[in-house]
C-alpha cells in the first residue's frame, strides 16, 4: 500500500509535472507545423538545392554527374509535321564524361536539357525545314521558269532543290503542261523517273 503511494505521489511531484508538460509541449508543437507548413531547419525539403542545378529552367532538380553509362537521347521538334518528333539515342561520349548539368547546357547550347539523370539525359530542340522522312520519300516535280524542277518534300512541305532538269515547257503535252505548272508529288526517285519518261 505504501509503494502504491509513493508511486502515486512520484507521478504528481515536480519532475512528474515537468515530464508532462514537455510531451504537450511537443505534441503543440508538432500540429502547428503541420498546420502552417513550416519547414523546420532538419527538414529535408528546407535543404537549398545543389548550386547552379535549377538555376538553368531546365532538368530541375538534377544531381551527379555525365559517365560511362550515361545515354543521350536527341530529340527534334517539328510542329505541323505527321512525324513531329524525331529521336535519336546514342552512348555519351568520353569528352562529355564528368559533366554536370551546368557544363552541358554551356556546351549545348543550342539545345534545352530537359532531363538530366546520369543514366540518361535528354536534349531538345526545334527542328527547321523540311520534316523529316520527306526529304526521304516524297519529290515535288514543278516548272519553275519554264523548265522542269524536282524538289525534295512535297507541296505541304518543300525542301530544297534536288535537279534542274533539261525538260522545258515546250516539250510537254498540254495535259501534262498543265499539271507540271500546279506542281506533282510523287513518292520517290523512281516514281519521278518514270513519270518524267512516259511518252508524250
């Protein structure tokens, strides 16, 4: 009976009363920060990032550094193409190892990195001229001057100028004239070839 006191009067003398007040101390604490959102000191988040990372705009938040086992991914913009992106994957090479984000965005600077991993980061840009694959597949055939020309793309979308051939208006049969004057597309060199070749 008597431990039973002691230990009753133990819990409500000083140290008792000061032990409680620190637990509700803390517990207020702790649900006014999470009621502010006040990043205390210690608190991952309240860390300043790594100097000269998000200062770019671009790859936020990158860390480490380019390496062996880096990849670059190269990706071109082209709006209004049916193939508006084009990509291309390859190795970093050894001049680029140990690069941070800072050192390849000075390097590339015409191009945004828009991810930065040392596993892999990605750089971008907006592509000019024709789309790509036109070049590739399509040809324009047009008289230009009242001789016949064959460009590379097609009508929505012109590259440059493939062959001033020696065929000239005065050649061509009317229906063709007049088809050659609002311009032809035709799907590779062979078609071009042909098309030209037909008798009149």
């Amino acid at each position: 009976m008597g431990r039973g006191g002691k230990g009753e009067a133990g819990r409500g003398g000083p140290a008792g009363r000061w032990w409680l007040a620190a637990v509700g101390l803390a517990a207020a604490a702790g649900l006014w920060v999470g009621r502010t959102g006040v990043k205390l000191p210690w608190s991952p988040a309240s860390r300043p990032p790594r100097a000269g990372v998000q200062e770019t705009g671009a790859a936020r938040g990158a860390v480490g550094a380019i390496g062996p086992e880096t990849e670059l991914l190269y990706r071109t913009r082209f709006p209004g193409c049916l193939e508006p992106v084009q990509e291309e994957l390859r190795p970093a090479p050894p001049a680029l190892h140990g690069m941070d984000l800072e050192d390849l965005a000075r390097l590339y600077s015409q191009w945004r990195v828009v991810a930065f991993d040392p596993r892999l980061v990605v750089l971008e840009q907006e592509g000019t001229g024709p789309c790509p694959g036109d070049l590739a597949e399509w040809r324009h055939v047009r008289l230009v001057d009242g001789v016949v020309h064959i460009y590379y793309g097609h009508s929505g979308r012109l590259g440059p100028l493939k062959e001033r051939t020696g065929i000239t208006r005065d050649q061509l049969p009317p229906a063709e004239r007049l088809r050659l004057e609002r311009g032809v597309d035709l799907q590779g060199d062979e078609q071009v070839r042909s098309f030209l070749e037909r008798d009149p």
